[in-house]
C-alpha cells in the first residue's frame, strides 16, 4: 500500500500470492471543527473499485464491488445529473469500464474521480494502464486523456445503447454527445438509423429515427404539420424562421410529412435524407457548440430587452430598437444562394470530424453549391493541419496553390511531421511543392513555439505570400513572447525558407529593458503604428524620457507615432481610458463598435461619452456617431455580452433578416426606421427588390384572410404576381396558429400560387386539439395592398 502525500488517497497494488489474505487499511482523518467520515471521502471519489472494497464509520457501512459503477457516487455528484423520473439512469453497455448515464460524462482515473473542464457528455469511462489520463499532481483535477481511445470504445459500444426500453439516447442527450465529439454523436444516430429507434419529438409525438434522423429545429416545425401550437402568441416565434433557408425547409417538412405526421399528403417523390448531428453543423455559419438551436430560439422569444446573460446589462429600448441585438440573434444559416467555399468546407470537416469530400456530398445533398475541391478532395482529416497558411493559421490553404518552401515547413509544423512527409503529402492533395525545401525530422518544442507565436502580434493577417517574409518588429515579438534569443529565432526562419529583412537580420539581442519596454498590455502590434498614449504609459512605468522609448522601440523595428515633450504626452487619464484590455487603437484607422464597447465598459461611460472622448483625441469611426448617441449608458454592458459581428463579418443584411428584425422589436413590417438604424451602425443593407415587395403585399392578404376567415377580402392576388416562397407559407401559418395545410389550401383559394399547391389533397378535418392562441377579432375588409 502506498501513499502519495498528503491530501491523498491510498494505493493498493497486488503483489501477487502471499500467506494472508485480504488487507485492512485504518485511515486517520484530521477533524478540522468537523468529523470526517472514511465513507464520505470514499463516497465521493472512489467511484469503481477494483476489489472488493468496505468502508466502516460507526453505524454506517459501504460495500464496493469490484468493477461495479457506484450509484452512491454518481448521486452524491450530482443528484439531478443522472437522474430520470426519481430514479439514477446508469446503463452497462458491455465493456467492463463503460457505462452509459443521463446528462453530463465523466473520466475515471483507476476508478477514481476527478474534476475535468472537458470531460466526455453521456457516459462514465474508466481509464487505467497505460491510457490512464493524466491528472495534477495533487490528483484531484484531469489535466488530459486519450480521447482517440475513448471514441473508440465508446464507438465499439454504441450497439448497447439502441436498445429502445432503455428511453436512451433522446434529443438531450445527442445534443450533450454532439457537444463533446460531432463525430460519436453522428456514429451514435447511424446505429439509431438502422435500428429504426422511435424518436420522441415531444411527450405526444414520435416517429422512426430512421425516417426523420435528428435535427433540433423538428420541434418547432412539428406544429406547422401537426396544427397543435402550445404558446399563445406565435408571432415572435414565426419571425425566427423568416431566415431559414429554403431547401433545409422543404427538407425537413418532407421528412415530417414522410413520418406520416399531419396527415395525407402528394409531396414529390424524392428521397428525403435522414438528419444527422453533424447536419445542423454544416448548415450554421458559427459552430453549434457556441450558438445552439434551443438556446438560440429560447433568447429570440425573450424579445430585445431580454438580457442574453446573467452578467449582462438589462439593454435600452433605443437599443433594442435600432435592431443590434435582433440582428445579432438571428440564427446564423448559411445562405443557399452563395456556393461554399473551399475554406469553409475545410473548416466544416474540422468541426463535423468528417473528410472534406464527405463534406462537400453532403452539403449538394442539402441543397448547396461548393467550390470545388480539386485534389484536395482525397484529404483525410488527418490532413486538416497541414493545410494552414503562412500568414493566417486561423484560415486554409486554396486547393492547386503553389507553395513555397517555408510553407511546407509551417505545414509539418503544425501537423508535428517531417517536411518530408508533409511535402509528399501535400503533393498528394494536388499543391504544387517546390523541389527544395528544408528537411525536418523532428520538431522540438521551442521550435514549434517559434512557428506558432509567429504571427500573433499581427492585427491583421497577413497573406501567404507576405507571410514568407519577416521584419525585425515580428523578430522582435517572436522572441518576447517565446523567450528565446534572438539569434535562435533569426537562424531558425532563415533554415525554414523564411525571408527576413535586412533590419531582422541586424536585430539585436533584447536586453531586459526591452523585455521590460515591451511587457506592457496590450503589445505593440506589428502591422500597427504604436500609438503615443503608449509610449506614454511605458515612460510613466519605467520612469524614462518617452522619446528614448520611441527610439528604442524603433530600432527593434516598430513604427512610432511622432513623440512630443514630456509635457505635452497623453495625459494619466487618457492614457487609463485608451489602455483597455483589448486591441491598441489605430489613430490612422476608424474605431469599430466592439472597441468603443470594450473602452466604455473599462472607464465606466456611456458609449456616447467614449465617442466624444475618442473623437477630441482624433479618432474616426467605422458608425455614425449619432447612431450611438441614442443608447443609454447600459447598453455598454448590455452589449459586452452580445456575440454580434461586425459589419465587415456579418456581411450584406438581406431582406429576409430586416423582415424578421422588424417583427421581433415589434414594428411589423415597417422595416424603413430599422434599415436606416442599421446602416448608420455601418452594416450594408441591402434594398429589397419590387418582386419582395409583391411578395410581402401577398403575406400579408394571406395573413389577414387566416385571422378573419369570414371577413371580405380585398386585392385578389394579380396574374403577374410572384408566387410566395414555402418559408413565407410556413412563416404566416405560425403567425396565425395554423397548420401549413390550412394555410396552403387558404392560399389556393385566394389564387396565390405557392410550391405546396400540390401536396394536400383537401383534408377531412384538421387535427382535432385546435391551439389555444387567441383569434384576432374580424374586421370589415382586407387591408388595400401595399397598406
């Protein structure tokens, strides 16, 4: 028996056959103001015991098993956790140290726990031997383990788990597996398929796996196809689905329809794709694992003067209404009219865990154009670090490119490989490699913290090919913040293929005073001017005349704002307010939002009084400052929280999410203010065309006959009208608590034209539970068109 130190447990280790038989163990527990039970600390920790194992403490007595998974110590965890209906839901599946459970995972090490910010979501697997996972020192925290190993048995297992008397998997607990390996979750779903699991949609409604496949937006499209709505006002709601793309729909009200849901229908004799975890993946912009559906769709109700997070800041109703935080809370589709780039598909194959051809198939099977892939389509996934750029490792390399000699070496260096492999690789997938490149073996690890930090420092990456070259301000910043010499790092980039400049090249050795100059936060940037509130900051700290720092700073290759006398330098509280925990200003170039967000928040302002500073002290901006000056000094709390793009990111804002802004600040159709709002805050709106226009006067003439079905109706739909698009169709029948059927043969009746006009056959009867939303009260007459 041994003990690794104090605050530990004890280790038992067979030694092999002995004379006796058993071992007993007296533990001496310090009180500390309070009794400690032996079965208590072991309750908590020992969680699979690899002998038989009892515990005494007075009265109390605890057995363990060997090899058992405690129950006691999966409830003392966390009591709601694992728990379904009053009782631990913990399933064997097989292998003698994998258990299937309810909620959150868990990582043993030798059957004991230990706390972990990135365990595993569905399952307790204990780990021993040589994939035992690395722990602290004190052992009571998980610093690391074999993720490959766990997928692999974990994936050997699945089988065990498609049993449907075990009420497992459901959509919580695939959403929680996707959340840790979209690759399991998926292998978890293709068994589900085969097997023809039933999927329970809500408590009343399922459907085989097999036919519908999961995807978390079925819910909320169900009552479209079942006419059983549960929330009295749909508008809110109804609004969120403007956006969605048209072909990810169809699709899923085909699979809907397809379960036999709703009733007969003639849909087109297609076949319908059974969704996948990886699916709502492919179809975001921003990875689920930030910006989930249920999370997403829950804020959206909650309206713009919600809060996003506790910590936030309760936003002003000018702010709500200028559409920011509407716009930021739209769910992030892509947009099927555009194809999908290359990048993007090799971003989607690192997140789906899925090679980029398998990708690119089924991304056309939804619906999509790509770009194509050229040689790169026989990359594995094994291969997605070799394929970031000198420059931008945050991006991809374009299929085909001509690549230099440093390049390679960046590539092996990411993918921890010999240049030579790398090269023959990288050959393979269709890059032209130069005949010559440096050969490297091995990597070691000041080598890689060179390649990695090499372009950290810069605001604004570089391309490929200016990424081959460095200058002495990069030199200098690689060699801070790795910690290395100066000559290593010189030497290193030169053996890589790396150009440096003749000023690199002379750099010389930083002394502690340069280190001491450069400590500061935030660092200079490279492909930045240092500003001189900098400069300033530094010669107050280090007590040295700032135009000796300016020089300093420009001989290790920095570019330096113009240095006054000491007299006529920022002042404390200039510099205070412009030294924020966050990018240096450019004075040269426009302030984004997001900058003067993060300094009102760091000087507790308004964002109109960090405008007004900024302004004084010669900033431009990348908004119309008016647009700011309406916001309440909140908002810089309110939207510290808001994961919102900024305009250059988030791209056009089309008409389709106008729409759906105007209606989730309530302001209907009546998108004008909001379109003006937005642009003043730099987004480019894009003006909606004449044939949108028509198709709106159709929406809402549709929209009124549903809410008053004995009223006249006025403006019949003309001959040159353009038919209204399936989302319009869906998005009406939500706004008025009706099914898509309803909807649809309300639609045919006043001869607007729509792609469902051939999918019901005049049904019996609608579904008999009726929603509970209230019906507006019937006016006189339709509104005149365009009204």
């Amino acid at each position: 028996m041994t003990i690794a130190g104090p605050g530990n447990f004890f280790r038992v280790q067979d030694l092999g056959p002995g004379d006796a038989a058993g071992t007993t163990i007296q533990l001496l527990l310090g009180t500390e103001h309070r009794s400690v039970s032996c079965v208590d600390a072991l309750d908590k920790v020992l969680w699979v015991a690899p002998y038989r194992t009892s515990a005494k403490h007075g009265a109390r007595h605890r057995e363990w098993p060997p090899g058992e998974l405690s129950f006691e110590s999966l409830d003392l965890r966390n009591p709601y956790q694992f728990a379904r209906k009053g009782r631990t839901l913990c399933v064997p599946s097989g292998d003698a140290n994998v258990w299937w459970v309810e909620g959150g995972g868990v990582i043993l090490a030798d059957g004991l726990y230990a706390e972990s910010d990135d365990g595993i979501r569905g399952a307790v697997v204990n780990l021993h031997g040589e994939h035992a996972p690395e722990l602290t020192v004190d052992r009571t925290k998980l610093r690391s383990f074999d993720k490959d190993h766990v997928m692999a048995r974990l994936t050997a297992v699945v089988p065990s788990l498609i049993r449907p008397e075990l009420g497992l998997p459901d959509a919580v607990w695939l959403q929680g597996a996707q959340h840790w390996s979209v690759a399991f979750a998926d292998c978890v779903a293709e068994h589900a398929r085969h097997t023809n699991l039933p999927w329970q949609l809500t408590a009343e409604v399922s459907a085989p796996f097999g036919q519908i496949g999961f995807f978390p937006p079925d819910v909320d499209l169900l009552p479209l196809v079942t006419g059983h709505y549960t929330e009295a006002e749909q508008s809110r709601a109804a609004s969120f689905f403007v956006t969605m793309p048209l072909p990810v729909l169809r699709w899923r009200l085909h699979a809907l329809y397809g379960a036999g849901l709703g009733g007969p229908v003639s849909l087109p004799d297609v076949d319908t794709l059974c969704a996948r975890p990886s699916d709502l993946v492919l179809l975001s912009t921003e990875s689920p694992q930030h910006f989930s559906w249920s999370f997403g769709l829950g804020h959206w109700l909650k309206g713009p003067l919600a809060t996003k997070y506790f910590s936030s800041s309760v936003p002003s109703e000018p702010l709500a209404n200028s559409g920011l935080l509407s716009l930021a809370a739209l769910y992030p589709w892509r947009n099927p009219t555009l194809p999908v780039p290359t990048a993007d598909v090799f971003q989607l194959s690192e997140e789906a865990e899925r090679p980029p051809a398998e990708v690119m198939e089924r991304l056309t099977d939804l619906g999509y154009d790509t770009d194509p892939l050229l040689g790169c389509a026989a990359a594995q996934c094994s291969d997605l670090p070799l394929l970031r750029p000198l420059g931008d490792p945050e991006s991809w390399l374009a299929p085909g490119a001509t690549l230099s000699a440093a390049q390679v070496c960046v590539s092996a260096a990411q993918a921890a490989c010999p240049t030579p492999r790398a090269a023959q690789r990288l050959g393979e997938l269709g890059f032209t490699v130069p005949a010559e490149y440096p050969v490297w073996e091995q990597w070691t690890e000041e080598e890689l913290s060179v390649v990695k930090s090499l372009w950290t420092s810069y605001a604004e990456q570089p391309s490929p090919e200016a990424g081959a070259h460095v200058c002495a301000a990069q030199l200098t910043a690689v060699t801070y913040s790795t910690g290395l010499a100066v000559r290593f790092v010189r030497e290193l980039l030169g053996q890589l293929g790396f150009v440096l400049s003749a000023e690199a090249s002379a750099l010389p050795e930083l002394t502690d005073d340069d280190r001491g100059l450069l400590t500061q936060s935030p660092r200079p940037q490279v492909d930045r001017e240092v500003p001189l509130h900098h400069v300033a900051a530094a010669s107050r700290r280090l007590n040295r005349p700032a135009r000796a720092l300016a020089e300093r700073l420009r001989e290790l290759g920095y570019s330096v704002a113009e240095t006054p006398d000491n007299e006529h330098l920022p002042s404390r509280e200039e510099i205070t307010f412009l030294s924020a925990n966050a990018e240096v200003p450019d004075p040269r170039r426009p302030v984004p939002l997001r900058r003067v967000v993060e300094l009102a928040t760091h000087a507790g302002i308004s964002l109109a009084e960090a405008v007004s500073r900024l302004s004084t002290l010669g900033y431009g901006f990348t908004f119309e400052p008016a647009a700011v000056a309406r916001f309440r000094k909140q908002d810089a709390g309110a939207l510290t929280f808001v994961p919102y793009q900024s305009p250059e990111d988030f791209g056009p804002v089309t008409p389709a999410a106008l729409h759906a802004i105007a209606h989730h600040i309530g302001q209907g159709d009546h998108t004008a203010d909001v379109a003006v709002s937005l642009t003043e805050l730099g987004f480019d709106v894009v003006q909606p065309s004449e044939e949108w226009m028509r198709e709106r006067d159709l929406e809402d003439l549709l929209l009124y006959a549903l809410q008053s079905p004995e009223a006249r109706i006025g403006g019949s739909p003309l001959p040159d009208d353009p038919p209204i698009s399936l989302v319009t169709l869906a998005v009406v029948a939500m706004r008025t608590s009706k099914s898509l059927r309803e909807a649809a043969l309300r639609a045919t009746e006043l001869g607007i034209r729509h792609e469902a006009e051939t999918w019901f056959t005049p049904a019996p009867t609608e579904p008999d539970d009726h929603s509970a939303a209230a019906t507006p009260p019937q006016s006189a007459a339709a509104p005149p068109r365009g009204g």
